[in-house]
C-alpha cells in the first residue's frame, strides 16, 4: 500500500500504523491526513487517513497502511523469514488483539490465559470484591467519600485500597514496566475495559493518564479501586462506542509486577515489531483524536524499538526479519510525518520525509510531501524535480497534478495565465515533459495594440483638420 494518504497518511497496518503499515499505516485505521487544499478532511475510525481531493490512488494505498484501529478482531501474520516450516513460524508469529484493543495492546495469541477478544462481559475479574462501591454506589457520592484517598491535589483521581502490596515494597516509578489485572466500567456500570495482564511502561502514554498516576502509588500485590474524572481518562471526546463524553471511569486494579525496560537492542526482532506496533497503534489512535503532540510522541517511540540492527552485528539468520523492521519504520516515519504537518512543524516533516526516502526512495507519499513542503517553502526546483518522480510512479493520482499546477503558477509569478492539464496516465510513458508546459490562455478583450494604432490615427485626423483650417 503505497498511496499518500493525503489526509492523514497515516500508515496503519492490522498490527498497529499506522497504522496498517507497520509504520502507521496507521494501518487500519484510516487517518486524516489532509495536507493542504488538496485532502479532503475526514475522519476515520482509524488513525488518521483521509481521502484527497482527486487523489484516489493514493487515498486507497494511504488508508489501507493506516492500520485500522477499529478492526480489533483482525490479526496479523507476519511474514515467515524462510521457506521451510513456513506454517509453524507463522502460527508462532501471528499477533491478534486481545480483548484490551482499545488500550492498544498485541500479544501473542498462544498466551491461554488471556481473556477472549472484546470480553465486555459482566463477570468480575475480583470475584471477591463484589462491595457496594463496584457495584451501585454514585460516582458523586465516591468523589466525595472520606474513605478514599487522593491521588491528584483536585481530587479528581481517588483510590481505595481493597487489599495492600507486600509490606515496604517500593512503588513502580517512571520509566518502568508494570503488568496490571484490570477491569473498567462506567457508572451505569457497563464494562468498557478488562484485561488479565495489562502491560505497559509507566511515561510512555500506552494507557490513558489514569492508570499511569494510579499504578505509581501501589506496591506490588495490591488490589484497588481508582475512581478517575473524564479529564484523566477519555475526555470531551469519549471514546466510540462505549464511553460517552465528559463520562468518569471506575477501575478495579491489582499490580501484579514491576521490572525494567527492556532495552530494544537486546529484543528479538518479532518482540520489537509487536512493541514498536502497539506503539504505532497508540499514535494512530491520538491522530483520529486530533491530538497530534500526543501522537507524534508515539510514532517517536515506537521508532526507538523499531531499530533496524542488533548489537551482536548482521546475521544473515535475521536478515529478512530486519527488513521487515525497516518496512515497518517507513510506515511509521511517514504518519510521524502527517503528524508534523498537523502541528506545522514543517522542518521536522521534511527531515522526517528524508528519512523515509533514505529508507525508502520510490515511497510516493513522502515524494508528495516533500514536493509540497518545499513548494512552500520556496525551492521551486528542487520541488519540481521531486514531484515529477512522485508523478512517474503514480501519474493517475490527481493530488500530485494539483500540487504540480500549483507549483507552476508560483513559478510564474502566481499569474491566472498558467494552467495544468493532467492527460491520460497511459500516455504519460517516461516523458513527462509535455504535463510541464502550461497552457496559454487567449487573451480576452480588445488588444493594446489595436487600441493605440486608433489613438494614433486620431491624432493624425486632428493635425490635418487644424493644418487644412490654418491655410484657408
């Protein structure tokens, strides 16, 4: 899926960016790229990919890399690394969404214990924990409670210890990776989350503010209750399509471990695809939001284990394992670069775009965008040349016409005299030179010239007259 998405290029893949690209493609979700006049706006259940203006090639490709957020069911096979035994490792590969998809996390589906995909079910996690406060108590009433504690100076994050941790165990902090057992419901008490063993490293915004703030005051063992306000959860938007707006979240939380980062070079290369895609899936999720900062932070994380290269050197065992890492860095590179262009960090977006080609040199959505950004910016030329080989690769796709029109009118001067003829692709070939030409238009009105060759003959009939008079 090479097309731009030009409103949101967001590669998304079914396994997270981006999206549906491993890179966000946003990959299956769509995202809205919208770069310029030319993207139509539009938003996706996915992380970000709209559809440009003309541009149904790239459209097309750009939402099919931005991976769909909104298809949890899906899973993803990665690609076997050799020809024997390609049915096992395959089985061995395949990533699936557990039922905590929303939360954005990948695990492998040999794991018996998970709960089932989308288990939104009534049955308890806590079976044991049944009080009133789970149960039927008012949020209000427990924002106000005496019995709980603060964990926010505005009293809009409050917890209960149900059972403490080990006895002078240290809480996790910043940076470190927690495991939770977790379950959420609203306060009609329908659950919207649960999930046996929830990973995620504490800073990192692979859950929402919530369950980071909480996790920091519990030692390990220790069963909770966190009551949060919207602002810590989803917010204004809620989260389609069972949290409503403005809605405060009831979790019941027991931190079942703390450790360490584990440092990506020393991953193995399925670890770091799965890690650098839940990431990616994060962003993509941020970008259907319209939060683009939060976004670009987590295509910025999901590059840093998306590392192309171990410290034990080539192994040609790993090689085409490696560059699937790469495949999966271009698609994240590129929705880190729609991201950019959202936030106006147009600098960025072109070093970024430079990065994908440098990876990548016939990836038509970074040749689109740097055409456009360095239109923009002024260097004609260098956008004109970049351009004409976005076109030759893709010479059916009206966004890179409308960008090239545009460009040629700037180059004129910005006269109405120029104007862009896209001609049929088939007859495009390798010469692209005649699309470059502009047209002229005819010039509408009287002429200039005709208008003073009849104010010189006035003239003339006006000295004879005076001549003829002066002599009689």
């Amino acid at each position: 899926m090479v097309s731009i998405a030009l409103c949101s290029e967001m590669e998304t893949e079914a396994c997270c960016e981006e999206h549906k690209d491993p890179a966000v493609e946003p990959t299956e979700p769509e995202v809205r790229e919208a770069i310029s006049e030319i993207s139509d706006k539009r938003s996706h259940s996915e992380l970000p990919c709209g559809s440009a203006e003309g541009g149904e090639g790239l459209r097309r490709k750009e939402q099919a890399e931005t991976e769909r957020c909104t298809e949890p069911s899906k899973s993803t096979e990665i690609k076997s690394t050799s020809d024997g035994g390609e049915t096992e490792c395959r089985e061995k590969r395949r990533l699936k969404k557990t039922n905590s998809w929303k939360m954005v996390r990948f695990q492998d589906p040999s794991e018996e214990d998970d709960v089932l995909e989308n288990d939104t079910s009534a049955e308890s996690l806590f079976p044991g924990y049944a009080i009133e406060e789970w149960t039927s108590s008012t949020f209000e009433k427990l924002f106000m409670a005496e019995n709980w504690q603060d964990i926010t100076e505005d009293r809009l994050l409050r917890k209960k210890v149900l059972e403490p941790g080990a006895p002078l165990a240290p809480c996790p902090t910043w940076g470190q990776e927690v495991a939770v057992k977790m379950q959420c419901v609203v306060e009609d008490r329908t659950v919207v989350e649960k999930d046996r063993n929830l990973v995620f490293v504490i800073g990192e915004g692979d859950v929402n503010q919530a369950l980071e703030e909480c996790v920091m005051s519990m030692q390990r063992g220790e069963i909770t209750l966190l009551l949060a306000d919207s602002l810590y959860a989803y917010g204004l938007l809620g989260r389609e399509p069972d949290i409503p707006s403005w809605a405060p979240l009831l979790y019941q939380l027991q931190l079942l471990d703390i450790r360490e980062k584990a440092d990506p070079f020393a991953l193995p290369v399925a670890d770091r695809i799965r890690i650098g895609n839940q990431k990616r899936e994060r962003g993509n999720f941020h970008f259907q939001r319209e939060e683009y900062c939060m976004a670009a932070r987590a295509y910025c994380m999901a590059l840093d284990v998306l590392t192309t290269c171990s410290r034990d050197g080539p192994d040609s065992g790993v090689a085409v394992e490696e560059e699937e890492v790469r495949d999966y860095r271009v698609k994240c590179l590129n929705n880190l670069a729609t991201a950019q262009l959202k936030l106006e960090q147009y600098e960025q977006a072109l070093h970024t775009t430079r990065d994908v080609l440098t990876l990548e040199p016939n990836n038509v959505k970074a040749l689109y965008r740097m055409g456009k950004v360095l239109s923009d910016n002024g260097e004609y030329k260098e956008a004109m040349e970049v351009l004409k080989k976005a076109l030759k690769l893709e010479p059916a796709t009206k966004a890179i016409h409308l960008e090239l029109s545009k460009l040629v009118k700037r180059q004129s001067g910005g006269k109405d005299t120029q104007e862009w003829k896209p001609k049929p692709a088939e007859m495009l070939g390798e010469n692209i030179a005649p699309f470059l030409i502009p047209s002229k238009k005819e010039p509408s009105g009287l002429s200039w010239k005709f208008i003073l060759g009849a104010l010189v003959m006035a003239l003339g009939s006006l000295v004879t007259a005076v001549i003829l008079t002066a002599r009689h």
